[in-house]
C-alpha cells in the first residue's frame, strides 16, 4: 500500500514446513525485495542454557543460505551429549533408566518436564513398550490418528455406548462388532421400531423384552446390552478388559487382519490405550512427553532425548532423495529439537532399527565436531 506499512515476524532457521508448502526463501529474499526494510534480531534465547544454545547455532552454520544471527542465552549449565547403541530395544531401555534416575522418585526432575522426540511416528514403539514395563508414565501428542483407528473405535465405541445410550453411531457400531448377525438390515429394523426421544439402544432393548426376534439375533443382542449394562459404572481401563474379554475381540482381530505384524501392531495399540486409560484413572496425567519433532515445535521442556538419529531417519531418506534443500530443512528441524531443551539434551542411535542395520545421522558427526 501507500503507507508502506508491512511487519513480519518469523525465524528462518526454524522453517520447517516446507512439505506443506512454506517456502523459507520469503525470509530470505525479505531485505532484496522490500530495500528499505529494517531488520531486528531478537538473538536472546530465554528457554535453553547457552551451551545448548551454542552447539544448536554451530550445527545451523552448515546451513549455506540463513539469515545472520548470534543467539546466545544467559542460562549456564546446559548438558549435551550423545550416545550410541546397538539397537533400538537398548536405546529405548538406556533412556528409561536414564528417566527413571532424573525423576528420582519424584524428587528430581518431573516427568511432565521430559520429553521424547524423533522423526517419525514409527520411532515411538519400543519407547511405550519399555515405559510400560518401567511404569513411567507417559503421553503420546500430537498422535489424533490414533483414535481413528479400526481397532481404538470399536473398544472406544462399547464405552461410549454404555455411558452415553443416546450415541447411536457408537451403538450401531458395536451391535456387530465382533460379527453377529447384526447388519444393517436388522439396524434398520431396529432404527423402525423407535418413536421421537428414543434412541437405537432403547428401541434393541425393548425388541429383546418383547421377544420379537429370532432366537440367535435375540441371544447376540441381549449379550450386548448385557456387556454395556455390566461395563456402565466400571473405570475406562477396566471396561475395556471386559469388553475384549466378553467379545473375544483379540480372537477377531486375529482373523480380521491379514498379517500377524498387523495384528499385533494393532493388539498392541489397545494395550496402550487401556495403559493410557489406567494412568488416568490412576489420576496420573502427567508423564513423560512422546512426539514427532514437528509436534514439539513452540514446546520446551527441561530434559529432551532426540532419539533415532540415524541417516536416511534423520534426516529422512525422502529429503535426501528430494536434494540439498530438503536436507537443510531437516537440519533446521535438528534445529527445533535441540532448542526444545531446558537444561539437558541427549542425541541417541542405533545399530539397528526395527531390525534393519542403520548408521549414525550427518547431525550427529556435525553436533559431535561443534561440541569439540
């Protein structure tokens, strides 16, 4: 406009969007396009110790195109260090312990103050495994999708049935999960029968007492809305184990799905849903923090484990393949993570990962050189 009037407030060594279009070039080419802009660096980093300050600035100089800055922080006593491991089940075993002694039973580090981060979703496995088994608590964010799972709908679906009988989606969900009979024909029956007010659970209800079924449908039906009546007033995490074991829902799943990875990667995901939920009822919400890098971004924490530092992990083999720019992009992400760090930061590799032979992340080499 006339007046000249343009702000704009970014950082371009934290430009990690690019996949979803964000072009960091808009940061760059900022001063050449508008000649009598100014620019002010806010260079004071008030989250992170300056010595993890320090090696986050070293590994962003390998960056060849950035704006110039000198962050610094007035926070002492940062602690970087990393560590390397023969795979992931021992990665993710060292930083259990590793938790479990900053937490010092509650009197040291909180474990709401930690945080997990990694590349991609898939890293977070072995890490829920070994925190059950440790009983650190924890929270997966960011992970939304979770819930939208077959599997997490049709256990989530019993509960909400039972406490809310006015949820028909989750009604007609469980009437035929596992199979029974129950399809959409005998819901449409079901659905026919129902006056203003009433709901699809009412009216199966009242099809059962007034015995108008035949005798298989009535039997399967009754058993649902005894699991419902039975499940009401019991904990999430307790409900659930009556559910799978009313239902024989393993039992289903196993037959359901068409690989034995894919059902136990999903046998699996129900156990954590039923930890997460006795963690509530335990009215333990605070925990340990799982996430992706790009989750964390605008998070900090005390303590943070960047785990899976590996080449072709991070950075992911997509944007090696994809050129220089996409790595620059990645180191940037590195960039996020190591500043979601308070005090302590660890890096973390593996030999092997998921049983593939894996070697250590180009960041790791170039955190290593900055810390020497």
């Amino acid at each position: 406009g006339e007046h000249q009037n343009l702000f704009c407030v970014g950082d371009d060594w934290q430009a990690v969007y690019g996949f979803r279009g964000s072009n960091v070039n808009h940061f760059l080419g900022f001063p050449d396009k508008y000649k009598n802009s100014k620019i002010f660096r806010l260079e004071e980093n008030y989250r992170s110790a300056n010595e993890i300050v320090q090696v986050a600035n070293d590994l962003i100089d390998y960056n060849p195109d950035k704006m110039d800055k000198k962050c610094f922080s007035k926070k002492k006593g940062g602690v970087v260090e990393i560590y390397d491991f023969m795979s992931d089940f021992y990665e993710a075993e060292w930083v259990a312990k590793r938790i479990k002694g900053l937490n010092r039973k509650g009197q040291g580090i909180g474990f709401d103050k930690i945080a997990v981060v990694y590349r991609t979703k898939f890293c977070s496995l072995p890490f829920e495994k070994i925190f059950r088994a440790y009983q650190i608590p924890y929270s997966l964010k960011g992970s939304q999708g979770f819930f939208e799972r077959m599997e997490i709908l049709d256990i989530n679906s019993y509960l909400s049935a039972a406490f809310f009988s006015n949820d028909d989606v989750s009604f007609e969900r469980i009437a035929n999960t596992p199979k029974r009979g129950i399809g959409p024909a005998m819901i449409k029956r079901i659905a026919d029968i129902r006056t203003e007010g009433t709901s699809l659970q009412d009216a199966a209800r009242i099809m059962v007492k007034d015995r108008v079924l035949s005798k298989k449908i009535h039997e399967n039906l009754s058993q649902v809305l005894e699991i419902l009546d039975e499940i009401t007033d019991m904990a999430p995490a307790r409900a659930m184990e009556i559910v799978i074991e009313r239902t024989n829902y393993f039992e289903y799943l196993e037959k359901k799905t068409k690989t034995k990875a894919e059902f136990v990667s999903k046998k699996e995901n129900i156990e954590q849903l039923i930890y997460t939920a006795r963690a509530k009822d335990d009215l333990d919400s605070s925990g340990v923090s799982l996430l992706t890098i790009h989750s964390a971004k605008g998070l900090e924490y005390d303590t943070v484990f960047i785990v899976g530092c590996e080449e072709r992990l991070f950075p992911h083999w997509r944007s090696i393949d994809a050129g220089d720019n996409a790595v620059f992009e990645e180191r940037r992400l590195m960039y996020v993570a190591m500043t979601r760090a308070e005090r302590f930061l660890y890096l973390t590799h593996a030999s092997y990962r998921k049983g593939e032979f894996a070697t250590p992340s180009r960041f790791i080499g170039q955190i290593q050189e900055c810390l020497s």
